[in-house]
C-alpha cells in the first residue's frame, strides 16, 4: 500500500510535467498544424536559465521570471524567424525546422551554460510529508498545485477571452478565421509565445527533483509528445489526462517491471496507441476528403 | 552515372592523406542509408524519423554475430540485414498504415525503443559504453584501413544507386510515386498501397542495416548512439538537404553533412549549434534541396 502511494505520487508529479509539456505541443498544434519538436528546449531554456541568473545573484523568484521571459521571447523568434519564413512548406520540412532549431538551441545552450548538471532549491524547503507510509517532497505539490493552475488559467483564458476565442477559431478554420478578421500569424505567434512559457514553467518546477542540463530537453519532449499522442493529438483536456497517465504509466513500470526500460514504456505507448486508436483517447476520427 | 563513377576513382587521387579517403569512405557509406531512406521519403513519400534503428541493427549485427554467436562478420552483415528486413516488415504493416505526424512519432518512437534495448541489454552489447567490433574477413584477407573501405564503401554505394534507380524506373516504382502524389488515386488505380509501401520500407531498412554493418566494421567500435535520435535525425537531413527523391542527392546531402561536422571541429564549442542553424536555414531557404533546386534554377538558365 505504501509502495503504491509513492509510485502514485511520482508518477502524478513526472506526469504533470509531460501534461504541461504536452499541452504546450497541443496548443501550437491547434494554432499552425505544426509540431513543435524544440519544445523540450523550452523546459531545459527555463530550468537552465533560472539556475544561471540564480547563481549570478538575483533572487531567485525573479530568476524564474526572466526565465519565463527570456524563454517566452525565444519561442516567439522561432515562430518569427524560423517557422513563419516557411509557411505552407510540407510536414517533413517543417518538422526539420523545428529540430534543426531544438539542436541550434542546445548548442547554444551548451555555450552560454555548460555541459553539467544543475539543481534548484525546491520552492517549499522542508522534509518529505509522511503520508501513508510514502514519502512526498513538498516540490511534488508544488509541482502539481502549480500544473493545475496552469491549466486552469489557460482553459479560462482560451474559453472567455476575445483573444481565447480568436485561438478557437484560428484552430477550427484559419482561412475561415482570417475571413472574419482575425490576424492568425499573430495568433500564431501566441500560441508559440504562451507554449514556450508553459515548457520554461515546467522545466523551473521540475529542477528541484529532476536535475538539468543542456540536453534535457531531448528526452522530456519526446515523452510530453507521447503524452498528447495518448490524449489525442490537438485535444487540451487529452494532453493533460495522457501526461498524468504516461507519467503513472512510467513509475509503475519502474517500480514493478525494471527501471531500465521505464524509458522505453513511453514509447512502446505510443506505438500501441497509434496502432489500435490513432486519434487517441480524447481525439476526434479524421475523416479525409479527396 | 558514369561521371559519377569516374568521380569516385578520379577524386581519390587529390587526397592528400588517409585521413580523406576515411571521410570519403563515411561519406559513402551514410549516402548509402540515405538512398534507402530516400527511396521511402522522396519517392514513396512516407516519413521515418526511426531509421537509426535499423542502422543499428546493422551495426550490432556484425559485432554481437563474431563475438557472441561465432559467425563470421560477412555472415552477420548478411544476418544483420535480414533481420532488419524482418523486423520492418513485421513493424511495417501498422506503422504504414499511419500518415504525416503520425507516421513521424510511430517511426520514432520504434527507432527509440531499437536503441533504449541496445543500451540496457548489457550482457550483449556492452551497453552505453558500446562493444569493439571484429574485423571484416573476405576470403582470408583481413580488411583494414581507409584506403580500403573507401573503394568497398564506394563500390556499394555505386551498388545501391544502380539498384535504386532501376527500381524506380520498375512498376513498384511508378506505383511507388503515384501514391506519393496521392494514396487514394493511386488505390483507385488498383495499386496495391500497402504492399508497395511495406515493399519499400523493407528496402530501405536493409539499405540503413548494410550501411550500420559497415560503419561497425569500418570503425572497429559502436556505442548504441548510432540508433539514437540524433542519428535518424541526422539522416532526414541528409535526404531533405540533397532533396527528397533525387538519388543523385542523397550523396550530396549525406556528403556535406559528413564534411561540414570535421570542418567545424574547428569550432568544437559551437559545432552543435551551426549544425542546427544549417538545417534550418537549409529548409527554410531552399526547401526543395540542394540537387533539385541546382537542377532546376540550371533549366532556367538555359532558356
């Protein structure tokens, strides 16, 4: 009983993470059709960023935010200088942008940080809660307070904004979109803008418990990807329900089968997934027209 | 054809030392996944962001097969690209039946799986640290060197590129670029999409899995890095950046993603971050690649 509230409790707090990297994919998805694959990147440039700002003596809540910033301002060049240059170009073309900017951004990362590992000092500074039998960092809650604001904010944002329901449309029609007047290469760059935030705000969270390095970002977009796959790729509620899910899915696997091959869970996931129910568990059937 | 031909032997003559001919021997060596890989995306038009997985099934092929089985590395090579044929045949039919995105992360997700058992079956491949590799034996001459791998190397190539090209000049290949264009014109037309597609992608696994076997044997060393993402990324870039369905291209594109890397070593410290930068500007700036985009803006001239 004991073993299974820890692996609970850290497969909700990894999952959170892969949620919020998901629903960062989700939301450039529905915006441009595009997939993101530099949205790893996002999560190591706020994790990395913080801690180097950090250790030049800033405080470290204002660390995290010109992190968000400085990560947020990223996102928008890539939209700007790298995606919108090629508008209209095929998938593979597009996709190989976006991974030939999640390797220019490591490299870069690797020159103006470095190649170790980092740590932050988790928000809530004290001993592990005692619950259960399992142990639970407080950076667990934080983590998952954090994730659902996170995503209660968006919701509310997107559902009863003007600028929310501009996204919707963007996402439904954007030929129809514009015909109403709405700027959908400024909606784009929203959606890029607003999902590398979401990643520098995961990547922040995740740093106390995880670790960072330059090259961390890799491994977390793959996983946040599978995590929108499972959900069904577009769909916002899908995203997170496939994160927590991925993230449980994971440390069970790596509790009960061999931690070796948690790694490879995730993937063995989305292959099933692909093969049996392709639109996910919250995605809608495409119906293709000739 | 021939010009390419008389290139491989008339070029050799410029290299100054052993060193060229090993970059030569790379180059040719990767060209050769890449026209698999380029059979697949730019003719068949289907995506595969997993293909370091067969390059390493290739590679290990030849190191598990001497070492741990007994069989000599020709065997293994021969071994090695059957099972690669097998394995993509067997993962082939669900994969293919997915499109676009899906296809992408279905591919890359398998690539991963291939190089997450290579790292942790350690008993077998010596894990992250890789495994050395025996040497290549033909008929009792051990084989070593630059200078060698580069005419074996080449002579493959040239190899795979008669075969590539022959078959896109066959039915499979008509059949192959009809579904390119479309999927379902080319199914009204009684083209039988899933098999040719299978057909296909079988191909160009064992294309990726022959490469592997001779980049093990050439190196003498593997570590499981060469099924890893960056190595199917790396070989998407160089079909893309020599242009998608031009045979011609895949040596371009995988040349100067070869060359460009020991070039930058200069740079150690930013090699990562150029490589990057190229890919993009690359897709950005001249989507169609470098072998089409050259041919096309040739034509224009003439006029």
């Amino acid at each position: 009983m004991a073993q299974l509230l820890q692996f609970i409790s850290s497969g909700l707090t990894v999952g959170a993470i892969y949620a919020l990297v998901g629903l960062g994919f989700t939301l450039i998805y529905k915006a441009s059709d595009i997939i993101n694959f530099a949205q790893g990147e996002f999560v190591m440039l706020g994790g990395m960023t913080t801690v180097f700002v950090g250790a030049a003596g800033v405080p470290l809540p204002l660390a995290a935010l010109i992190a968000v910033a400085v990560t947020t301002a990223i996102g928008l060049a890539l939209h700007r200088f790298a995606v919108a240059p090629a508008r209209g170009a095929s998938p593979v073309v597009l996709i190989m942008i976006t991974i030939g900017a999640s390797v220019f951004l490591r490299g870069i990362a690797q020159i103006v940080f470095d190649k170790r590992f980092h740590s932050l000092p988790p928000l809530i500074d004290s001993d592990p809660i005692q619950f259960g039998g399992a142990a639970i960092l407080p950076q667990s809650l934080v983590v998952l307070a954090s994730a659902t604001v996170i995503v209660i904010v968006l919701w509310l944002f997107i559902d009863r904004t003007l600028l929310g329901k501009a996204v919707i449309a963007t996402a439904a029609n954007r030929l129809a979109a514009r015909l109403v007047g709405i700027d959908t290469r400024r909606i784009v760059d929203f959606s890029f803008a607003v999902s590398a935030a979401i990643g520098a705000i995961a990547g922040i969270l995740i740093t106390p418990i995880a670790l960072t390095s330059y090259d961390a970002g890799t491994l977390l977009a793959l996983k946040g990807f599978a995590a929108a796959m499972l959900g069904g790729i577009g769909s916002a509620p899908g995203a997170v329900v496939g994160g927590l899910s991925l993230g449980m899915i994971e440390a069970f696997s790596a509790g009960y089968l061999s931690s070796n091959y948690k790694d490879a869970v995730a993937f063995l996931i989305i292959l099933l997934v692909l093969f049996w129910m392709p639109q996910g568990l919250f995605g809608r059937a495409k119906i293709e027209r000739v | 054809m021939i010009a390419l031909g008389i290139v491989i032997i008339v070029v050799p003559a410029f290299f100054p030392s052993a060193y060229y001919y090993r970059i030569g021997a790379l180059v040719f060596i990767f060209a050769l996944a890449v026209v698999g890989l380029n059979l697949l995306m730019g003719f068949a038009g289907q995506v595969s962001l997993g293909h370091a997985g067969f390059l390493g099934i290739g590679a290990y092929a030849v190191s598990v097969g001497p070492v741990h089985v007994g069989m000599p590395p020709w065997l293994s090579l021969l071994a090695g690209a059957i099972v690669s044929g097998v394995v993509a045949f067997v993962v082939g039919r669900p994969i293919l039946r997915l499109a676009g995105h899906y296809l992408a992360v279905a591919t890359l997700g398998f690539g991963l799986l291939i190089a997450i058992v290579l790292t942790n079956e350690a008993t077998w491949t010596g894990g992250p640290d890789g495994m050395s590799v025996p040497a290549l034996i033909l008929f009792g001459w051990r084989v070593h060197g630059s200078v060698a791998w580069y005419w074996i190397a080449a002579a493959t190539f040239m190899g795979g590129f008669l075969l590539a090209l022959n078959l896109m000049d066959s039915p499979t290949g008509r059949a192959l670029q009809a579904i390119h264009d479309s999927e379902i014109a080319a199914r009204v037309l009684g083209i039988d999409v899933a098999r040719q597609k299978l057909l296909i992608f079988v191909i160009s696994a064992i294309y990726a899995s022959v490469a592997g076997s001779y980049l093990a044997l050439f190196n003498g060393l593997i570590t499981p890095d060469v099924a890893g993402f960056l190595r199917s990324i790396e070989l998407v870039a160089m079909v893309v950046l020599g242009g998608m369905g031009s045979i011609v291209g895949s040596l371009v594109g995988a040349a100067v993603l070869v060359v460009l890397p020991q070039i930058l070593t200069v740079f150690q410290e930013y090699e990562q971050a150029l490589l990057g930068l190229i890919v993009m500007v690359f897709m950005i700036f001249l989507r169609g690649g470098i072998v089409p985009s050259l041919v096309a803006s040739f034509a224009g001239w003439r006029k």
